[in-house]
C-alpha cells in the first residue's frame, strides 16, 4: 500500500479502510494478489454528494429593462450531477399565486421582459442525494 493519507489503513492486512470520504477518494482501488499467478481485483467506489447551489451573479439580484432580454444562472454540483429546474413565485405571468415551473437547465433566460416578469425566481437543484436544495433569485424590471 502507498499512501501517506492518515485517513487509509489497511486492516488484517487485506481490507481497505478509508475513514472520512471525500469527493476525490472516488475511482478505482486495485488489490493486488502475488501468489504462483499474479492476480489483480478491482474495486470502484463512488461517493454520492448531495447537491449544492449557487447563484450568477452572486448577490441573487438581476435587473432587466423593460422588453430587453435577461439570464438568470444557477451552478449545481454534486454526484449523481444535479437536475434543476426554475419557478416563479408568486405573482406569476399566469396570475397564479402558486410557484409556476417555467424551465429546465442552469440557464433561464427570459426573452421581451415586462413588468410582470419582475419578482422572485427560485432554483431548485436535485440529485436524489439528501434533499433538494433551493435558491431565490430577485428581478428587478426598469
């Protein structure tokens, strides 16, 4: 065994300890058995990470002119990689006041902005790891 993580260990002399999983610990272990035939076994890990979100831009505030166009972006990570898909709160262009869905992808982008575009935009990114995870986004329309 070659490493200097403190965090593996090997037990009994043939079990792999990893204590502390970290995203980069993923791929491929390769145990290596010397006897008259030379045998390799391969073990994959993979660390599944519940997701996580942020906004473009950061302050989670985007203001668009009137019949201008306008994008608003949300960045996911985590593993499996995060779905996400975008609601407008209250006060939608449908005269709900429920949250509407309106698009899919890290990208919104809203085309001939009016007034009623401005509000509260909300990002929700889910990998079927923990929870989803949600973010609110602000558009201001001049």
């Amino acid at each position: 065994m070659v490493t200097r993580d403190e965090r593996v260990r090997l037990i009994d002399g043939y079990n792999l300890e990893i204590t502390e999983l970290e995203p980069q610990d993923a791929g491929d272990y390769v145990c290596q058995i010397s006897d008259k035939i030379n045998k390799d076994q391969v073990h994959t890990v993979e660390i599944l990470v519940p997701p996580s979100i942020r906004a473009v831009p950061t302050s989670g505030q985007s203001t668009a002119r009137k019949g201008g166009s306008v994008t608003l972006e949300c960045k996911a990570s985590g593993n499996p990689v995060p779905s996400i898909h975008w609601t407008k709160k209250s006060g939608s262009a449908t005269g709900s006041t429920s949250p509407t869905r309106i698009g899919e992808g890290p990208i919104l982008t809203l085309e001939r902005v009016d007034r009623q575009h401005a509000g509260v935009y909300q990002c929700t990114a889910d990998n079927g790891v923990g929870e989803p995870v949600f973010l609110d986004m602000r558009l201001d329309v001049l």
